[in-house]
C-alpha cells in the first residue's frame, strides 16, 4: 500500500482472506472484519464485528461496526448497531438524555439487548436520575448477561448506591462483585469502607484483612482498618489502630491522612502534645489541608489552648466552608463565651447544610441556656428527626419538656433515653426530677437510687435522695443522705 502498487495489495488481502475461510491462517476478529469488509463481503465483516462486541462492548468497536455497515449502505435507523454508533457519540459529547433517546429505540426493538439495558443504565446514573437507572441494572441481572457484564453492573450499582448513602445495599453488591473477581483488592476495600459506614466495624476490619493479603503494601487499607479499630473504642483496639497508621506512614511519609488519623488517635490516648506533633506535621506536608487545621484546633481546645483553636478553625474556614467546621468554631466561641457568635456559626452550619443534626443540637443549648426554651425544643426536635439515636438532643429534649410541663413527652423522652443509655447517671437523675415535680416520690426515689448505683459519689445526688425520702418520711435514711453528701462534699473542697 505504502509503495502504491494497490492491485498487488488488493490481491494479498484476497489472499488472506481466502486463507482464513480455510483455517490455515486465523486471524483477530477485528482483523478478520477488515479483511471481509475491503473484499466486500460486508456481511462476514458485519458478523466478524459482532463476535467481537459480544467480548469487548467498548465505543470504538461500535463506531467500527457502524463504518462498516455504513459501507454495506445498512444505514435505517431501524438498525440496532447504526443507533449504537450514534448512543456513543453522544455520550462522548454528554448529551445523555438524546443517547437515553436512541437506547429506548434500540430496546424497542429488542426487548433482550443486554448492552442497550446496560448503556441506558449507565446513561441515567450520570445524570443523577438514579430510580430508573436502578430498575435497568436490576433488569440486567434478571436477563443473566455474561459474567463480565454482571461483575460490571454489580459495581455500578454498588458505587449508584454509594452515591445514595445506602451503603448496607453498596456492601451487598460488592460482596457479589468479589464473588466473580475474588482477587480484587480495591472491591474488598470498597466492602471495608461500606461495613464501616453501617458501624459493623468488626467485619469492616476483617474485610481490610482480606485487602492487605492480597496487597500488603495498601496504605489506604491500613489507615481505614486503623479507623475501624477506632471506631470500637477500646484500649486495645485503640493501640492496634495506632500500629496501623504508623504502618502506612512507614509505607508513605508524607501520606496525610495517616498523619491526620494517628493525631485523633493520640489525642483519644490523652498523649496531647504528640496529637499536636502529628497535625502540625501534616500542616507542613500539605498546607491546604483543611482537616489538619480542624485536627490540631480540636487538640488544641483539649489542652486548653482555646485561642489556638480558634485560629486553626478560621484557617481551615479560609479553605473551605463546611456545616461541621462552621458548627465547630461556634463551640470554640461558647468556650470563651461569645454567646452570640457561637448561635451565628450554628445558623451559618445550618445554611451551609440543613441535615446537620450537630449544629441544631448546639444552637438549642444556647438557647436552653437563655431560657428560650420553646425554641430549644424545636431545635433539639429537629436534631432527633435527623438523628433519632442522639442520646444527649433525647435527654435535653426531655429535661426541657418537663421545664414546659409538657408531662407526657417528657416521659416518653425519658423513656427512649433510657433505652439508649440504661448506664447513664444523669437520666436518671433527671427523670426523677420529673416525678419529684409531679410528687410521685416512690418513682422518684427509684430513679435517684439507681443514679447512685452507677455514680455512687455524688454530693448533689445523695443532697436530692435526701429530699425525697423526708417526703416519703423516711427520716432516719434521709438524715444519712443528708450527712453522705456533706462529707462527699468536704472531701472535695479538701482536694
């Protein structure tokens, strides 16, 4: 071809392509196609290009087939491959919804076409509409396409949920995913990070496992096992974590994240100054990071340096304007009193993100604090509808109810913290401020007792069983209390 002499080329080529009909020469499928297609026998070509879509649907084999029938003048729309070269081209250009189009077309005509199902499918998920692209993948697997086709629309799917925040379904499909590629790190660590979004931090860490066997130089997955084994809360575990991120920092120096992780894990250790250490390091390696800032104002206002933290919070605010670090720098503010700024950070974290439940929670303490109780309320409601589990928005909802006389929510808040946290003093404590106002004294009396089994040193507490049980005429018992607590309390001043 290049020396020009195209009848000898047109000859070889027609030599070839006789040679490949006969099997003493086995040529690639795409190559084939180009041979059948230059001797016109376009047909051949058309089916040499099909078998090689069916193992590898990627873009330029469609637009290559679409040259070829374009060749063989098959060029009717009804054709379902001549609307695939088109699909193609619009999605390399974005246009989704006119490739969403031209693939209903191509379903309509056949009911069957997995690939046409999983384009469409594909093509929704880029443009957010994430109902109907969840009934194609679903239509996918119900058709039973070839396995490299079900591991890809198990992922898709899995990251689809992901992006909806249902990680319980983006673990399940991940784990089928695993099924087909079981040598696959990154799904294994895709399966870690969704068992830890659903706090099931024992299979998260397991999960982990299995990705540094198959790849134990993982920095990523030492660091996310690290913060699963946070997660437990445990000395021990908290000692296994930090083992973990000193070994992706081994692994990586100047990996950020690491750093940032083993300062929160010194400082749940009480080895504040080292916390302190970390986060300045990671400031130094990336100046940007915004989470080193928020990092080292949070150890900061540990230690007692409330200024410190202030500053590191507006520096990180300099970088990006977030709901938590908006809400973070207004508990610095009500640290050092500023009442008032700490509300405008609330607001502010609320604008910037309505579904934080923190901020909500921390602007009905100022206002609890202000005696606007009313208002507490609302916020502190608002807080549980976007956290039900909040222990602390249950119990300050409930004490403010009872404040309003509001007397039935206030028991059933009672009751719910109760459920949540059977071990806490404070419940107690204040459930039986409840019915010493309603003068049921016997179930005050309960309560408070139970207060003083799990915080048996508490001046205040046995000062409050004291007057209970004069109520109840128990003076003999009441005058002990009465005595406990001034010696509780004598101890105390001694100190």
């Amino acid at each position: 071809m290049e020396m020009k002499k195209y009848e000898l080329s047109s000859l070889c080529i027609h030599q070839v392509s006789e040679m490949d009909e006969g099997k003493s020469f086995k040529s690639q499928p795409v190559q084939r196609a180009l041979i059948q297609s230059f001797c016109q026998n376009h047909n051949k070509a058309i089916e040499c290009m099909c078998e090689v879509i069916a193992n590898q649907p990627e873009p330029s084999m469609y637009v290559f087939l679409g040259k070829i029938q374009m060749k063989a003048k098959k060029t009717k729309v009804r054709n379902i491959y001549i609307v695939y070269v088109s699909v193609f081209c619009f999605c390399i250009l974005l246009t989704y919804k006119v490739a969403i189009e031209d693939l209903s077309k191509t379903i309509d005509l056949n009911k069957s076409c997995i690939l046409a199902y999983y384009n469409r499918a594909v093509s929704y998920h880029q443009i957010k509409d994430f109902r109907k692209a969840l009934k194609d993948y679903g239509i996918l697997l119900l058709l039973e396409p070839n396995k490299k086709i079900i591991f890809k629309v198990l992922i898709n799917r899995g990251l689809l949920y992901v992006e909806l925040g249902d990680y319980s379904n983006a673990c399940e499909d991940f784990k089928a995913a695993a099924l087909h590629s079981p040598f696959d790190s990154q799904i294994f660590q895709a399966i870690g990070i969704c068992y830890h979004r659903i706090n099931e931090f024992e299979e998260a860490v397991r999960s982990f496992n299995q990705v540094l066997k198959l790849d134990p130089l993982s920095v990523d997955a030492y660091v996310e096992r690290g913060n699963s084994y946070m997660e437990n809360g445990q000395g021990p575990d908290r000692k296994q974590a930090q083992k973990d991120f000193l070994k992706a920092l081994h692994l990586n120096p100047k990996c950020v994240k690491a750093r940032i992780c083993l300062g929160y894990n010194l400082q749940a250790l009480g080895k504040f100054q080292k916390a302190w250490n970390q986060f300045t390091i990671a400031i130094d390696i990336d100046p940007t990071c915004h989470a080193a800032y928020d990092g080292r104002a949070s150890v900061c206002l540990r230690m007692g340096e409330t200024f410190a933290a202030f500053q590191d919070t507006n520096a990180a605010l300099k970088l990006t304007t977030t709901a938590a670090l908006l809400t973070n720098r207004g508990i610095i503010n009500q640290f050092m009193g500023h009442l008032s700024c700490a509300m405008r950070d609330y607001q502010n974290a609320i604008s910037v993100d309505p579904n934080y439940a923190l901020a909500y929670f921390n602007a009905g303490n100022i206002y609890f604090r202000n005696r606007q109780f009313s208002q507490a309320l609302d916020y502190y409601s608002k807080a549980l509808q976007l956290e039900p589990r909040n222990e602390s928005a249950i119990i300050n909802r409930a004490i403010t109810n009872t404040i309003l006389k509001n007397i039935k929510e206030a028991e059933e808040d009672f009751e719910k913290a109760v459920s949540l946290c059977p071990f806490s003093a404070a419940v107690y404590f204040n459930r039986a401020n409840l019915y010493y106002g309603l003068k049921q004294y016997d179930l005050a009396e309960k309560d408070i007792s139970t207060a003083l089994s799990i915080q048996p040193n508490d001046a205040l507490m046995y000062k409050f069983r004291s007057d209970i049980r004069a109520k109840l005429g128990f003076r003999k018992e009441a005058l002990d209390d009465y005595k406990q607590a001034i010696s509780i309390q004598e101890q105390i001043n001694s100190m």
